[in-house]
C-alpha cells in the first residue's frame, strides 16, 4: 500500500517546535490543532490512537502558552504535542491496554511518567494503540485493531507500543510514549523508521502503567530523531538524567563493538547489511559466546512468561473469551511454566549479567540491528528469512529482548532501508553511559 | 519403648559448664570425652548422629583447654561439645544431606555459621540426623535411618533437626545447630522435649549450608534450656546480637497475647491446653482475622515448593532412584507449582507482612503451641486428633511455618507433657525484640 503522506511534525524537531514556539512563530495552541487535524485526518488509515483528547489538549496547549508568554518556561517539551501509549494511565481518559477487558475503563490517575510530562509542560492529544495488553510484538492484536507500518499501511508497525511509533513516523506528534518489556519501544520504532530508547531499569519510573512483566518493563520515548529521545529523556528519567555530553569528547571517541546479530536469530542478510554499514567504523566484530544466546533467550522467557501469567491469571480463568485468541494462548502457555524454572532464571540473573558485562571489555556500546527483518504484512505469522521460515514473533524480539533480562540502556535509530522498508541500527550500553548512545547516534 | 538413660549433659546448663571449666572441675577434653562416649553408648539406639568426629573433637578440645589455661578465654561456648546438623557444612567432614545423592561427600569449608561456632571455641563432635534435604518435619525419611525420640525411641523426634533435637534431648550435647524453613528447629525440639530458636530471617548467616527453599532457610539453635539459645546466638548472629535484657523490665511487662491455634490446625485439646497453662497470663486472647490463615498456608507451599524444586530439578531428572519415595513424591509435586503462582506469592509478601505486623499491636509476643500434637509413633502418616483423621506432616508444620514466611523470630520452650510424651510453648516476637522471647521463657 502507498504511504501515509507526511504529518505536521515530519522533519520538525524538538529543537525546531522549541524555538519556533520561543520565536513567536507558532504557539502550543497551534502546534496541538495541527496534531489534532492531522490525526483526524490521516489516523483512520493508520490506526495509531485508540482515544484522542481533544478538548485536554487544547486546554493544555492554552495553559502551555499563558505560562510561556508569562515568561514560565518549562523548557524544551512546553507546548508540545504528545501521545501516550494506552497502556500508560492519563487522568479522565480511558485506558484500554487494547483489550476488551478494560473496554470503557477510565484511568483516576497519571502515571508518574505522565507526571512528570505535563511538569515538563508537554500537551498530550490523545493515547496510542497498544497490542492487547503489550504481549506481542507485532502490533496487530488489539481490541481497536491493528496499527499500520507509515511507509505501507499493509504492514506491522511492529509492537507492542506500534501506535506510539506510527504516529511518530507519520509526522502526528514529535514525541510519545512507549513501553519495553522485550523490544516494544525499539522494534516498532526501527520498523516504522524512527528512533526509539529503552533507558537502563527503572530509570523512568513504571508506577500507572499496566505491567506485563514487572522484572522487564521500562518506560521509553519515541521520536523521528534519537536527539529528541534524549531531550524527552531528560525530563522523565527518575534519578535525574544523564548530563548533557558528560564524559566529554567526540562520538570518535567511543569504542563500538559490532555483535553478530546471527547468534540470536535468523537474519535478512541485507538488514544486517544495512545496519552494519550504518554502524560505520567499530572497534571490534564481536561474537555471543557459546551458549549466551540461549541462556538469555531461556532466563527471558521464563520470567516473561511466569510473570505475565501472574498479572492474568484471574482474566484468564473467568473470562478467556475476552482476550484476543492469539493473546490467550500466549497466557495459557506461560501459566505453564513451573515455578522451578522461574526460580532458576531469577537467581541465575547476577551470573548473568557478569557474563553480560563481560562483553563490554574494551568497547562501550554494542551495536547490532535491531530486528533482523524489515516490517512484514499485518498478519502474517511465518516469514522466509534468509532461506529459512522462521516464527515473526520470536524473529522480531530476538535482537532487542537480550538487553531487557538485564535492563540495560538501548537506543534504535533510522539505518536505512530494505525494499523501500526501514531498517534499525540497535546501540546498547552500560547503565550510566547512555550519553554515548547519543553522541554515536549523532555521528 | 522405654525413654534413653539420662546423657552426661542431662541437666547442665552452659553456664554450668562454663563455671565448671574455669573453676577447674572439668576441662574441654573432659566434656568431648563425655560426649563421644555417650554417643558411642547411646546412640546406635537413637539415631541422632550420622557422623561423629573423634579425632577432630578431641583435638578441638585440646586446643580450647590450652587457651582456657593460657587466659585466652573466648566465652561462654568455649570448650563445649557441639553437634551440627547434616546439612550444614564442616570443613573435612562428610555432609549427606540424609540422602544418597551426597553419600561420601565431603565439605571442603566450614559453613559460616561453624566458623562463628569455631571463634566462640565450640568443640564440634560430629554431625546429625536430617530429614532427606531436610524436606520433611518427620524427622524419619533419611540414607541413614531415621532420628528417634530420647522419651520413646518407638516414636518420631520430628524432623527436620531430627538428629540435633534428639542428641540435645538425651544429653549426648548440651546444644546443637539446626535449620529451620517451615518449623525443622521448632518442631523437634518440641517433640523431644527442649528449647530450639529460630532467629529472625537471615540473622544467622546461611552460607555453607544446604537450601531447602532461599526465602525461608533459618539456621537455628537446639538447648535443654532456652537461655543457652540465647548465649548460643550471642555468638552466631551476623548483625551482632541483641544487647541482655535490652528494653530493661521484668518479664510481667512484657505483653503477650494467646494466638488460638485451631484457626491454623485441627489440635489436639489436651496439647493446647499444656501449652496455653504454661503461657500464663495473657494480656488478649488473640484470633487470626479470616483468610489469613490460609493465605500463610498458601504463600508458605508456593515459595517452599517452587524453591524447593528449584534446588533439586536435576537430581530429580537424572537420578530419581537415589531419593527417599516420599521425598521424590514431594519434590514430584513441588515441581508441578505453576511459576504465576510462585510470582503471586511473593508479590504478596509485602501486605502480608503488614497484616501480620497488625497482629503484635497492643501485645509484643504471640504464644501459641509449637506443635499441635505429641510426638507419633515413627513412619506414622495419618493420625487421630480430636475425633478427626489428619496428615501428620501437615500438622506438624501448621503452627510454626507461618512465622517463617516473614522470618519471625520464634522460640519453642518445654511446657509439660501429655501421655508423658513432651508438649512445646511457642513465642512469636518481631525483629528486634528477641530479648523479651528469653526474658518470658526465663518465667
């Protein structure tokens, strides 16, 4: 199918929203009418929101100019337009975790990071479709429907926070709201084309936003430039963000190794092509040792699955006929996982995250692609990849999972394309030196 | 059967010994004598030990009589004879485990709570009787034959400290070592006639012995006297122990409330009657608020099983043979516990203990008794308890295993008898306050 033609915010930074607003050339009321119309418009063809708010967004956007014109500037995301993922709680709206088991449930409260947004002065317009209950990656089992790939609405937008990417990627809002439990940030966001962070374990805070799996699940921000995921970042990171470039020097000087992303899936070779090119010089070609890829393939899902079936067990029992099939049989394979293998993946964790730190020596970020496939049509369930048919599902959180059993920071940014289909450059660091990820997204 | 002759610590107190070492009438190596000796003598009928370690007891005791004589003088536990639980490891010395899948194995280090022993100048005679892996209060089910009851060896001395209970009960030493997830210190030295503590969670360090369920795993003391409890974990407490008499006051101030123990068990009347006579007076008679019960129950056999399992899939995989039938039948069980169920449990952890910590307000301790019933006769599975069939070891465990599941400190004193078979008091305080569960036993 032919693309979705460019929204309001396509090619407009934070940067470019912040000082325009600051100029005088547009004013928050504009920018949220703009969102507004755009998303009137074109998201019926995308199906990226599941509930926009307009008269909230308009009341936020006149507060947003008052203060600024009274001179209170909240600084980089006052008056900007921001969706939020239906999984995240905002005050008086409904939040449906795309299921029909919280049809026409409305949240009391905001979550913290949503708190901490409208602190920042941020307008939000409305919230974006999820997979049901964020357990899926690919973005099309949702009580709303599916949301729709931007650069050809008969693909995934891959998942579970695919609204929040589409309508980034289709210029609707500069910024939103996403959750990341294996992937659900960095997968959509490097199949639609934008960047996308997962920022270290609990570095923005998960208090209102539905769990799927409380040992893995990160907040993280959307935006088309990985810049602004860090300008996001900045006002919603619990323990104060990173400083600015701290560490100093230039994106030269960070050592990159390049992970052979064929350890942990199946690839298009031509994605991982792509990827490393967009990499450019590293320090190193890096290789999982034996046996990493399955160990944290295996301490993934055990504790994934036992803890997701612990959040639904009791939908589950009472009223399985409320989640999407697909869905429901994800949950009653998970509640069959024995409590021993849970036992063992959590106590196997520090050992772990040795081994995983051990990959770090001599090198600061580790680069890969993010999802070893371009976006494959709505769905589809099995896909030929480099010869082999392989599941969409386990191809799709192959690469991005990994770094969530440990909670480590991981920033996707636009690396190109496949067949007219974007392609994602997946950087991966140590907790305390996201600014690298930056610096090297820059580059 | 007719009870075990009276041992040579039969009626000596720590101190007594203390006193009698610095004053000459005895030394060190008189007292691991004593004790070897009357373990040759009395033990082939009892079954306490599974290991005695002449050469090295004698050796320790020459070693504390010659600093004794030299004016190096390491306190109250210093030259006497100490017994140590199969599952606890000592350096050069065989730990089984009370199961074939370790027969010959040998420990390689003392276990932290040994070398604390070994600091206070502790002679260690040798190693006891546990119940297979220690998952079992029967105290009848290990490689080595079961532990017997010192007041009728016809009869169980629970389990799973079996052996420790058992060699404190008839004087072969004047204190043991035990370890206690769901009750193993309490419940045979209620049995056996003794006092047994068992500290608030991690109090005494867990390293260097075996696991039975993480969460829950408590090493513990074994006394005729719960004072030589106290003067015992003086000395092995990780965090330093709790000041004498801290809180100053007399026992009549301490406010302790009667936990009607038929909300937790079916009981036999006479055993609660014994135990609730020597509570004495009570400032409130106390009954747990609905459900609590059960939600114990339940969050106590979700985590220990889980875990339990955790620690023993393999063995159960790859030599099932080598189990107990009884043991391989629980541990079968234990692996079937669905890991949702497990999460929820220790999710639920946090209310509960606020729910449990609403059960001290206006009182300090909860007395109730430590076992619901007298000892049974030996392989006995189902008993008679007022008018009603029951599952020995469920009974047995019901009264002492919900204060591990928040690691409350707990002490079990001797309160009398019925049919002439041994009747324990439990007391139940917070952390912090173990000196007022020493200071009502004292009464």
């Amino acid at each position: 199918m032919p693309p979705t033609p460019p929204g309001p915010f396509t090619g407009r930074s934070l940067t470019d929203l912040a000082r325009d607003l600051r100029a005088g050339r547009t004013t928050a009321a504009e920018l949220a009418r703009r969102a507004l119309d755009a998303i009137a418009g074109l998201d019926p063809a995308l199906g990226a929101f599941v509930t926009v708010d307009p008269a909230g967004a308009r009341a936020a956007a006149r507060r947003a100019d008052e203060e600024l014109a009274s001179g209170a500037d909240r600084g980089s995301l006052h008056g900007v337009p921001v969706a939020v993922k239906d999984l995240i709680d905002v005050a008086g709206l409904p939040c449906t975790m795309g299921s029909r088991h919280f049809a026409g449930h409305v949240a009391e409260a905001d979550a913290a990071c949503v708190t901490l947004l409208r602190e920042a002065g941020a307008v939000i317009v409305g919230k974006t479709t999820t997979h049901e209950f964020a357990y899926g990656p690919t973005g099309d089992r949702s009580a709303n429907g599916p949301s729709r790939n931007p650069r050809d609405p008969g693909r995934m937008s891959g998942g579970s926070s695919g609204g929040s990417a589409a309508a980034v990627a289709a210029g609707l809002v500069p910024l939103a709201l996403g959750t990341d439990t294996g992937g659900s940030v960095r997968i959509p966001a490097a199949l639609c084309g934008i960047a996308g962070f997962k920022p270290a374990y609990d570095a923005i805070p998960a208090g209102g936003v539905f769990p799927l799996s409380r040992s893995f699940d990160h907040v993280g921000v959307l935006a088309a430039d990985p810049y602004d995921c860090l300008v996001a970042y900045r006002h919603l990171a619990a323990g104060g963000p990173p400083p600015a470039g701290s560490g100093g020097g230039e994106a030269e000087d960070v050592r990159v190794a390049w992970l052979d992303p064929t350890a942990l899936s199946v690839c298009d070779p031509r994605v991982v092509q792509v990827a490393r090119a967009a990499a450019g010089v590293v320090t190193e070609e890096l290789r999982l040792p034996g046996g990493l890829a399955e160990e944290l393939r295996e301490t993934y899902a055990a504790i994934q699955r036992a803890e997701a079936a612990a959040v639904h067990a009791d939908r589950v029992a009472e009223a399985p006929e409320l989640f999407d099939p697909e869905v429901l049989d994800r949950l009653r394979a998970a509640m069959r996982v024995p409590a021993w293998a849970y036992v063992r993946a959590v106590e196997g964790r520090p050992a772990l995250a040795k081994t995983v730190e051990a990959l770090f020596d001599g090198h600061d970020v580790l680069a890969l692609p993010t999802v070893p496939l371009v976006a494959p049509p709505l769905d589809r369930r099995e896909i030929e990849l480099d010869g082999r048919t392989v599941a969409v599902r386990a191809a799709l959180l192959a690469l991005t999972s990994p770094w969530n059993v440990l909670g480590l920071p991981a920033l996707t940014v636009p690396a190109g394309s496949v067949d007219g289909l974007p392609v994602g450059l997946q950087l991966v660091c140590r907790p305390g030196r996201e600014d690298l990820l930056f610096r090297l997204a820059a580059r």
